[in-house]
C-alpha cells in the first residue's frame, strides 16, 4: 500500500532537513515545452517579501505576505481609500528577487509597496495594483525604491547588507546608491 507524505510520522526525520522559510507557489519551468497546464505562468521561488518598519527601525522576512498573510496584514480589514486609515502606521512590503549575475548571486530586484495600518480600529490601506506591479519589477530585475521614505530606505539598505554580505557584494551599485547604503 502505498503511505502518503501527510499520513508519514512526522518523527522519521524527513522534515528535519526542510528550510524553516521554506515557500514555493510554482515549482519548477511551466514553459519546458509541454505546453499544458500552467504555461506562461510565473514563479515566484526566488522572491521574497520584507517587511519594512520605520515605527520599529527594524526590517524582517515574512512569506506570508507573498498571500496577503502577513503579520502586519492579519487580522486587518484593507481599504482603498487612505484617508480611512488617518492615524494608521507606514509600513512597506519590499519584494526582493535573488538571481545570478555574472556567475553570482545578487539581489536581482528590489522594489516597495506601501501599506498603512492602524490596529485599534482593525483597519488599513493599500493598494492592491500597486502591489502586483512592484512584484512584477522586482522580478524583471529594477530597483524601485525611490518613493520610499528615507529612514525606511536607510532600515532596507542596512538589512539586505547586513542579510548575507556575499549577495550585497554582488549586488548593481544602483540600488546601493537609491538606498544610501555602501
């Protein structure tokens, strides 16, 4: 018979070795050539979402956002009008895409979304084609951060340095210089 992985006992040790931030949506080319369910779709595997908080000056990775399910979106009902949120707090979602250049690792993209909440009344803002269209530049490979404030560019800067050195090195000097940050 034969045993399904969420059926297995989870005590055998396999998830042992998993990554702990472990997230594919899409897994794999969809384009390989079979022309069947899924082509043209986009994958999502080298992307990641930090949240950017200048009330806190600090910045950390949350995959629940890449659903709307992050810590700072939870339990929140979004609005697209600002002016509902009048004394929310700024938060940015940043979408930042790992790829290669030259043979190295690098942040590929790297582009914000705003997001403004307010926890007392449960509500908040944002822009949801906003969000769709600074995925899609950061998976294309640009940096746009330029309509971010400058403490919350100096946090994202410090934090994608700081992450892992190796990828920050090879990084294009453009979005060091839009972060201010060498």
């Amino acid at each position: 018979m034969k045993e399904f992985d969420q059926f297995k006992d989870k005590d055998e040790g396999e998830n042992s070795d998993k990554k702990k931030n472990q997230f594919t949506i899409i897994k794999d080319d969809s384009t390989d050539g079979h022309g069947g369910y899924g082509v043209g779709s986009i994958s999502l595997e080298n992307m990641t979402p930090v949240i950017v908080d200048p009330n806190e000056e600090e910045a950390f990775v949350d995959m629940g956002a890449l659903h709307a399910r992050s810590k700072v979106e939870k339990r929140v009902r979004f609005k697209p009008d600002r002016s509902e949120v009048p004394n929310g707090k700024l938060y940015w979602i940043v979408w930042v895409t790992v790829d290669q250049r030259g043979g190295n690792p690098c942040y590929h993209g790297v582009s914000g979304s705003e997001l403004v909440v307010d926890r007392e009344i449960r509500r908040g803002y944002k822009s949801m084609p906003e969000h769709v269209n600074q995925m899609d530049k950061s998976l294309k490979g640009r940096f746009a951060v330029e309509h971010m404030d400058e403490k919350s560019k100096q946090i994202l800067g410090d934090y994608l340095r700081d992450f892992k050195p190796e990828l920050w090195e090879n990084t294009d000097k453009e979005l060091k210089d839009s972060l201010g940050v060498q």
